[in-house]
C-alpha cells in the first residue's frame, strides 16, 4: 500500500502535534500509533462499544459522532475525547478505551522497492521480512547493496549473503526506528558463451547465479556429447573441465566451485569415440560411441536399422587389441527369442559389428579383413 502525499504528511503532522493535555502523561505511557488495534467500551451503549483499527491516517471512526484523531494521544487522552464527542448525542456515558495491539514498531525502507518509507515493524522481523513488506525489490537481487541506519550511525550490509542465506546473520535483525536504505548498483551487461554439441547454442547473461552446472543444463547437452573433454576458453587460456560428473546429476566439488568470468566460452566437444555396423543391416556406417552411457551390441544394431534379412544367430564383433584383430561372436537372436543377455556386451572404441546375411556360411575374419573393405569402412 503506497503512502499519498496527504496521508504522509497526516503521519508527519500527527507526530508533533500532541494534544493540549499531553503534558499530564505519565512517563512511559503509551501513543498511540496508525494500526493499533483498541477496544473501547462505552456500557449500554452497544453502537459504540468497538474493537477498532487505528488507520494509516491516524483516525478512528464511530457512528454519529464521525471520525477521531486517535494517534498522538495515550488511551487516557482518547477517553476524554470519546466522552466529550458522545455526550454530545448521548446521556450519561462512561467511556474506556483498552490497548489490545500495539503496532507501533516503526522501521524505515528507501530505495528500490515498491513502498518506501515507514512500516510498522512485526515481532522478529529481519532484513528481508522488511523487504518482503515493502512489496520486494523492483530490480534485480544482485544488483542491490544496503546499509542500515540504527542510532544515527551507518552500517553497511551483505544483501547477497542474506539473500542466498535467510537464515545467516548478515540477515540481520530490525529494531524499532532502523532505517534500510537500499542502492541499485550501475547496471553491467556480462555474459559467457556456450558452443559445441550441444541443443542451444549462444550467449548467456553472466549473474551470481549462473555456474557451470546450470550453464550446462541451459545449453542441453546430447548423447554424441563429450562431457569429459569440456574445456573453458578464457583469453589466451584452456581451462580443461570435466562435465561427466553433471551427467550423473551430481556435479562434483571442481564444477561447482568454477567460477565463471565475463566473457568466457564453454566449449563441449563432440564424442571421438565410435564404432561401425556392417553388413546385412538398414544403415551400415560409423556410429558416435557416448562415453556417458554404455552402447551394447543390441543397441548398435538398432542403431544401424535392424536387419530383416540377416543371420541374427551369426554375428561377431571385431575388435582391435593390441596389433591384432579378434573376432568376438555373438548370437542376437538368442537375445530377442531367449532373453539371453550374456552376449550382450558393450562396444569399444574402435569395434565393428558384422551381422551376416542369411543363406552364407559361417562368420570368418577374412570376410571383414581384406583390404578394401578395410579402407572403405573403417577410413572416416
């Protein structure tokens, strides 16, 4: 609720003006202040008897007799001016008013929220139950310094510390009469750069609350991603970073404490790693081996299309180890009809899967090893 201008100055004028009789108060007696909650009794006269709010503008209202200045005065003083105002339309009246609420707790907010100026302030409010009642910021969090004024002296705080952490002592706790005046540092635009392989490439604004991890989950990496070569391209630097960690969505100490600079560009390679399908298949080639997921023989083949017309019960792996070639088979067809997994490995780099065609013999090295359909398949 914003202040008019008429309603501050009511505020600003009723603080001053005391009532004539405030000079017989007793010491420590309370004022009353907008948003106190009273009740006043007024017997046998139910019309009057009320509990009421003392509004913004310091007044209370009461059928007949109209609208009271009640702030600025002690209940006693209230009384008096109730009494005074009823007899005028009423006989034999005795009147009390009793405190039930005491609002007046004042605190101070200036600066980039949507109601400056005073509110009254709730038991165990702090800094951002402050803010939250003024209707919250109207910039961004990490643009906000503050300072709060308590007995005229200035202290600066760490808004972005209590911001991230409510329950830390830089959100300090408020006593009544605090100021918090709140500045919006100039507005500077930094960003970093994602690239690579990756679904959503480009430049991403660089806030506090921009890290690797969220970096990377912005951008999307793929399957053909290869999170373990990412590197940080910082001017004339390469900061190796390896991103397997986020894959498995538990970003390890490293990626989490990398601090992100202006201007930097997070590069995620594609994957080096493959493996080739050949033979009686819908699509022979050379295939992407992800190294954050294991690929087996099952899935390389549905990879490469299947093969209605192949010898499921007569496949092999060929794979490379050490300089010699091995011949590794297979039997995909007791995979799909048995349930029998115990060949299905997972592929290496480097592996081809042969599927061979019905109606031809037995699976032999040679079919694969010969020259030119080496130099065909195997030469990227």
């Amino acid at each position: 609720m914003k202040f008019s201008i008429r309603s501050w100055f009511a505020v600003v004028g009723m603080l001053f003006c005391f009532p004539a009789d405030g000079q017989d108060r007793k010491p420590g007696e309370y004022i009353l202040a907008p948003d106190d909650v009273i009740l006043i009794s007024v017997p046998g006269y139910d019309l009057f008897s009320q509990k009421m709010f003392v509004t913004r503008d310091g007044r209370i209202a009461l059928p007949e007799i109209g609208a009271v200045m009640a702030a600025g005065k002690t209940t006693r003083e209230l009384e008096k001016d109730l009494q005074a105002k009823i007899e005028k339309v009423r006989n034999n009246v005795s009147v009390s008013v009793l405190m039930l609420e005491t609002a007046s707790r004042r605190v101070h907010i200036l600066g980039p929220v949507k109601v400056q100026g005073p509110l009254i302030m709730r038991s165990g409010w702090k800094l951002l139950d402050l803010i939250g009642a003024a209707g919250g910021l109207t910039t961004k969090p990490e643009l906000i310094s503050a300072k709060l004024v308590r007995n005229n002296q200035t202290v600066e705080l760490n808004y972005q510390e209590a911001n991230d952490k409510p329950e830390s002592e830089a959100n300090i706790a408020l006593v009544p009469d605090d100021s918090i005046v709140l500045n919006e540092r100039e507005r500077v635009h930094w960003f970093v750069t994602v690239t690579g392989e990756v679904a959503k490439k480009g430049v991403v604004d660089l806030t506090p609350e921009t890290d690797v991890p969220r970096l990377v989950n912005m951008a999307g990496p793929t399957e053909l991603s290869d999170l373990s070569q990412a590197h940080v391209l910082r001017g004339n630097e390469v900061l190796p970073l390896n991103l397997e960690s986020i894959a498995l969505a538990k970003p390890d100490e490293k990626v989490q404490s990398f601090k992100l600079k202006n201007g930097d560009t997070l590069f995620i390679p594609m994957i080096k790693t493959k493996f080739s399908v050949l033979g009686a298949v819908g699509r022979q080639g050379v295939f992407p081996l992800p190294a954050t997921r294991p690929i087996k023989v099952l899935d390389a083949f549905n990879l490469a299309g299947g093969g209605p017309q192949a010898d499921l019960g007569k496949a092999g792996i060929v794979r490379l180890e050490g300089s010699e070639y091995k011949i590794i088979k297979v039997n995909i067809e007791a995979m799909l009809k048995k349930g029998d997994m115990s060949g299905n490995i997972p592929m290496k780099d480097g592996d081809i899967l042969y599927i061979q065609a019905k109606g031809r013999g037995g699976f032999k090295l040679e079919d694969l090893l010969t020259p030119l359909y080496l130099f065909r398949y195997l030469i990227p």
